[in-house]
C-alpha cells in the first residue's frame, strides 16, 4: 500500500489495551522510544494488531508543535 504520508517510524508492538470503543497501541521503534496510538477497537481486530507484530505508526499531522525547556 502507498501512502503520501512520509513520517513513517516502523518498529514492534509491545502493548495493546483495549478500552471500551478505543485501543491504545505501544510501538518501541528503537533507542528506548516508544510510540503510542489511540486506534478504535475495530481497527485494532481488522489490522490483527498484537504484541510482538511488526508495525508502522505513521504520522500525518497538518501542525507540528515545538518548545523548549
């Protein structure tokens, strides 16, 4: 599958919880980062989502917010 999106950080599923109509997804993509995703539960069970899996959290977002300390 094509996508036009370009941040594309792919990894392996390390945590799935599920919650009433929503999933959160945990991805470690390497150097100790973890990315988490909120999915719908629905998603979760069509993708076939599971610890272990490889996957890709891709990031298409129209503002990216920066700051500093």
């Amino acid at each position: 599958m094509k996508i036009s999106a370009r941040n594309q950080l792919k990894g392996t599923i390390v945590d799935v919880v599920k919650g009433a109509t929503t999933s959160h997804i945990r991805i470690d993509i390497g150097g100790g980062v973890i990315v988490t995703s909120a999915i719908t539960n629905e998603a979760v069970d069509e993708l076939n989502l599971a610890k272990g899996k490889a996957a890709i959290a891709v990031i298409k977002a129209s503002d990216v917010m920066v700051g500093t300390e």
